[in-house]
DNA sequence: CTCCAGGCTTTAG
DNA sequence: CTAAAGCATGGA
C-alpha cells in the first residue's frame, strides 16, 4: 500500500464523485472508498490536503486528472461572468473530471438512462457482485467490474433479474458488438467523431455518448444534456427551445473546450439548489 | 394515484 | 427530416 496527497483546494473528493460521472464510490473511514475497474483507493480530505492511499497510485492519479491546472479552468469558467456559473464553479472547483474505464463506462451509462442516481448504483452493484471479481483493500471487500466477456455470457432475463429493466437488451447487444469489433477504433478520434461511433452502440444516445466521451474519453469539449441541463438552460439562460441537439449546439458554442467540464460545474450546483 | 429519474429506440407524419 | 409513443422500476 502506497500513499500521497494533493492540494485541497482544486481537488474535493466529495464533490469529483457525488456529481454523478461515477456510481462506485461508498462512504469509508473519514472518506470514501472508490472502486475502479479492478482497483481501488480511499480517499479523504481535511480540506487542505486530499490523500489517495491504493495499490497503485499511478492508476488514480490519472484516474483522478490530477495532472490538469483546474485554477486555469475555474478562472476561465468565471471570465463568462455568468451569475450561475460563477457560482457553481466557485462551489464545485474541487471536482475532477474523471478518467475513467471505457468499457466501464459504457456499460454504466446505458444502465444510467431515464434513471435515478440510486438505482443506478443499486444495479450497477449487483452486476459486479454477481458477475465480478472479489477482492479487499484495507481490509474491505469489493467486486472488480466484470469484463465484457464475461456480461456477454449473460443473457437479458439475467440483467432484468437484476433490475435493469428494459435497458437489460441494450447491455447484451452493447457486450456482443464491443466483443466482435473491440474498442479500439474509438481511441484517437476528436469529441465529435468519437460520439459518432459511439451512437452505434444500442442504448447511447446523445446523452450518454457525450458522458463516455467526457467521462472515459478526456473529451472535455463533450457537453451531456440532460433533464437537470435543460432546467438551468431554461431557468438561468433564458432558453425556450426543447430540442436537446440544440441546447447542446448552444452550450459547445459558448463554452468551447471547456464545455464538459463546466457542464460539470453546473450540474452539481443546480443539484445542490444553487 | 401521478410524476420523475444524468433518455433511447422505434414508428408515424 | 422532426415528433411522439413506449419502455421497467422504484421513490416522492
């Protein structure tokens, strides 16, 4: 077991994993316990040092984005001098954009749509406990998210069984395609074309795709709209229209590069009733 | 009871 | 092309 810590101030483990990019996090100690793929770390914070203690470090620091000057991105966030935003970035400058598993997310973020956050942890865990791998850290036990092999022996009554709903055919088809062409085509595209190939995958849609792509991909230009996004476009923007490829044209276009990552920002506020 | 949740697929116009 | 119906499930 290694350790080592962080500055506090652009890195809040509360916030990075309460703003739903992640559904594998359980409270532990004085922090939390995450679980990633197969690995795992706690995290906690005194609120000027964050300290990651793991097996592998490494993995969580990239995991974690700790390489990227969040300052920068807060700075730039506020130069919009919009009241909201400025409001939310100040409140959320600890969240990190995660680095997550791309087939990880994948498999969450089709379990993730027309859902409630704790329903989703609730399926999302059972498919590992009943599909991966067990292991402990400190002393706690966890299952390692399966493989897409392995959910592709499953068939949809399993995942039905288990509460997905109709979203259980979405996660079989998804697991035999990723299986047949793999994933790696999907590396070393730009944030619109990686959503392109992403929306062949049965239950992505827009939303989903650019969660992937933000959430596993490092495409911070990717902007998800949902239910919470079209309430502040339409309460905190002025906006009227209800067409989500538009708001989400209005959001890329204003944001730019950074587009994901204050999405990010106004999401968690919104939630927090900001 | 109805409405909603980090929406998507399918079908109709 | 856009619009709307239908979709499992559990909590408010």
């Amino acid at each position: 077991m290694k350790k080592f810590d962080f500055d506090a101030t652009y890195f809040s483990p509360i916030a990075t994993l309460d703003c739903g990019q992640t559904f594998r996090f359980y409270p532990f100690k004085d922090g939390f316990f995450v679980v990633s793929r197969d690995k795992a770390c706690y995290v906690w914070s005194d609120g000027v040092k964050t300290v990651i203690e793991s097996d592998d470090c490494d993995y969580f620091y990239n995991y974690f984005d700790l390489a990227r000057d969040y300052k920068s991105v807060v700075e730039r966030a506020k130069a919009f001098d919009i009241p909201l935003l400025n409001k939310c970035a100040e409140f959320g400058k600890g969240i990190r954009i995660l680095n997550q598993d791309r087939e990880e997310t994948i498999f969450s973020f089709i379990i993730s749509q027309n859902n409630n956050i704790p329903r989703i942890k609730s399926i999302i865990e059972k498919t590992c406990s009943a599909l991966g791998e067990k292991k402990a850290f400190l002393g706690r036990e966890y299952s390692t998210f399966p493989t897409t092999y392995q959910i592709s022996k499953m068939d949809k009554t399993f995942f039905r069984g288990l509460g997905a709903g109709y979203r259980d055919e979405f996660i079989c088809e998804t697991a035999k395609k990723i299986l047949q062409d793999g994933i790696l085509h999907l590396e070393n595209c730009d944030g619109a074309t990686l959503k392109k190939e992403l929306l062949n995958f049965k239950g992505v849609g827009d939303k989903v795709a650019d969660c992937i792509c933000l959430f596993a991909f490092g495409k911070t230009e990717n902007f998800p709209v949902d239910t919470w996004i079209e309430k502040i476009f339409r309460e905190d923007f002025g906006g009227t229209i209800k067409d989500r490829k538009k708001i989400n044209a209005y959001f890329c276009q204003l944001f730019g590069a950074d587009a994901g990552i204050i999405q990010q920002y106004l999401f968690y506020g919104k939630r927090q009733n900001l």
